[in-house]
C-alpha cells in the first residue's frame, strides 16, 4: 500500500510538472485529475488481479490438494473395508475353531475317563489275577512240595532197600571169605 502511494505520488509529480511545463489550466487540470484517478484505479484493477490469480492459485492447489485426499480417503476407506472384512472372517474362523477345541476337548476328556475306568478295571484284574496266582502258585509248590516229598520218599526206600541188599551182600560176602579163612 505504501509502495503504491508512492508511484501515485510520483505519477501526479509528473503530471503536475508537464502541466506547468504545458500552461495548461483548470480545465485541463480536471481531465489530469481524471487521468491519475483512471491511473490509480488500473493500479488497483491490477493488483486485484493480482490477488485473484493469487487466489485462483491457492484455490487450484487446495482442490488438488483435496483431490489427493479424497483419493487416499477413498483407499483408507477400501482398506478399513478390507480390514473389516478381514476381521469377520477371523472372528469367524476363531468362533470354529473355539467350536472345534471345545467339541474336541470333550471328546478328548471322554476318552481320557473312559481310558481311566479302563485303567481301573485292568489294575482291578491284575491284583485279581495276582492273588489267583498266589493261590495257584500256592497249591503249585504245595502240589510240587508234595511230588518232592513223595519222590524222597521213593529215593530213600531205594536207598534203604539198596543199602540193605549192600549190606547183605557184604555179609554174605564177608560170610563166605571167612569161611574160606576157616577151610
């Protein structure tokens, strides 16, 4: 604004001396009036142009501006769609899954029991079969015990009848090399 007032100043200087250098008068001196408002006013009309290509400028550069952000609202929103898609389909996946551990943590626990009631009944069969055993052990050693007596036994009346059959051959014997003595 000061930098203008200052050309207009200098303007009118420059009129006002080719005036006097012209001799002109008060008439004339309206048309300069007239001359340096026309002057002033495309001083004006210039710097308002000026202005409104300064602004047409901004306003280009803020509608590309919003272009650019439209654009990228427009992929933000595509992947916030994406995303939520995705989401469902993860919380989908997650509830079958949740479905299929709890479905398989009861089958798992179902066996797991039944596994321990059979564990029961087997160990429930080898205490059984360990006392079975015990008894039949028992009467095995005690039949064993009772061949073993029987075979003693056996042995010692062999022995004994063997011995005495010794003993009587010995005697015999020994009866008859006496007796040869004797002759």
């Amino acid at each position: 604004s000061s930098g203008i007032n200052a050309e207009l100043e200098a303007v009118r200087e420059c009129f006002n001396e080719l005036k006097t250098r012209m001799g002109c008068g008060a008439e004339e001196d309206l048309s300069m009036s007239e001359l340096i408002n026309i002057a002033v006013l495309k001083e004006e009309n210039e710097r308002l142009l000026g202005s409104i290509k300064e602004l047409q400028e901004d306003v280009e550069e803020a509608r590309e501006s919003r272009d650019l952000y439209e654009d990228r609202i427009a992929e933000l929103d595509e992947e916030v769609e994406t995303l939520r898609a995705a989401k469902e389909e993860n919380e989908e996946a997650r509830k079958e899954l949740s479905t299929k551990l709890e479905t398989l943590s009861g089958y798992f626990k179902e066996k797991e029991d039944a596994l321990h009631c059979r564990l029961s009944d087997v160990q429930a069969k080898c205490k059984q079969l360990e006392e079975e055993g015990s008894e039949k052990n028992i009467l095995f050693y005690k039949d064993e015990l009772s061949k073993l007596r029987k075979e003693k036994a056996e042995t010692e009346r062999d022995l004994t009848l063997k011995m005495q059959t010794n003993e009587r051959k010995a005697k015999d014997a020994y009866s008859q090399l006496r007796a040869k003595d004797v002759k």
